[in-house]
C-alpha cells in the first residue's frame, strides 16, 4: 500500500530544502518529492518552510491544470478529507530532478519563461 502524505513525519519534510523566495530561474528547482492521488492531481515539491508549513513547487489537477508557487501542508492533506480516490500519496520511487525536466511541465515551465512584458 502506497505511504499516505499525512503520515510523513517532521523529519521526512525536513528531508526538502528550506523554503526562499528566489524563484527567478523557474524550471531550475529540482523536484525532491512527488506527490498523487487517483484523481489525477500531482504535487511536485521542491522546497518546505517547516515554520510556516509552506512548500514551494508545482501542482496540476484536471480543472485549473497547472500552476506553480507556494502551497500549505494544510491544503494537501485537505484533500484527503473527500475520501480515498483524493488521498495525496507519496511517489516512493522518485528520485531528485529539475522541473524542467519532468514530461508534465515542460511546456509550462517554457509558457513562465517566455510570458511577453505587457508594460
């Protein structure tokens, strides 16, 4: 059985780089944990404030697609809430790598590079 978010201990989060708010090179951040659940949304984490309980990261569900930033623990183990099918999992076999290299964000990592200036 898949090992479920809410079960990670303090120190499994601890495990994540420290939460910053430098995230001008988007695309570059490595991806440290996959999160998903059968409702096809997935998490990919790559930073945790343990203060604040903020990850920063990339998150994709099938109604608003993807979208990047700064999520709270709070609001991924919510999900679980709605039953089984919403249960964030942790992805045990994933390994480290940069967002841009991950199939599902390509495309919206070059969208966020290439966002015209519109001053």
């Amino acid at each position: 059985m898949a090992r479920k978010f809410c079960d990670l201990s303090s120190k499994d989060l601890a495990a994540l780089p420290a939460l910053t708010f430098d995230h001008s090179c988007i695309g570059q951040e490595v991806i440290f944990m996959h999160l998903y659940n059968n409702k096809g949304m997935n998490w990919y984490l790559a930073e945790y404030g343990p203060i604040s309980k903020r990850f920063f990261g990339f998150f994709e569900n099938k109604a608003d697609g993807l979208s990047s930033g700064q999520c709270r623990y709070e609001d991924i183990s919510s999900w679980g809430k709605k039953g089984p099918d919403w249960e964030p999992l942790v992805d045990e076999s994933w390994k480290p790598v940069a967002a841009r290299e991950i199939p599902i964000l390509v495309e919206y990592v070059k969208l966020m590079i290439l966002q015209p200036d519109l001053t």
